[in-house]
C-alpha cells in the first residue's frame, strides 16, 4: 500500500476543497470552518488520503 501511496500523490484543486468542506460544514455540525481548513491545508502538504482520513478523526 505505501508504494501505491507513493505512486499516486492526488491534486487536490479550490474547487474540490470548496465542495467537500461545504458539504462536511452541512452535515457536521460540530465541525468548525477552521478545522476543516487545517485538514484541507494538511491535504495539500502531505498528499491528501492519508491527512483527510487522520484529520475527520477529530
């Protein structure tokens, strides 16, 4: 699975992260705009997978 992770470093675009943190903000009511920025900016960083599943563990 690491070679594959390594192999495969998703691009996340604006407009992607636009549409999931509108739908998490929809329907997590507890999360917050800022927490989700932190895990859009940590999917950037580090490749995306591995951070969204880290980061919606909150």
């Amino acid at each position: 699975m690491r070679l594959a992770v390594r192999l495969y470093q998703p691009k996340w675009t604006d407009a992607i992260h636009e549409e999931w943190i509108s739908n998490v903000l929809q329907n997590r009511l507890e999360l917050t705009l800022a927490q989700l920025t932190r895990t859009r900016e940590l999917m950037n960083r580090h490749g995306g997978v591995n951070a969204w599943y880290l980061c919606m563990r909150l």
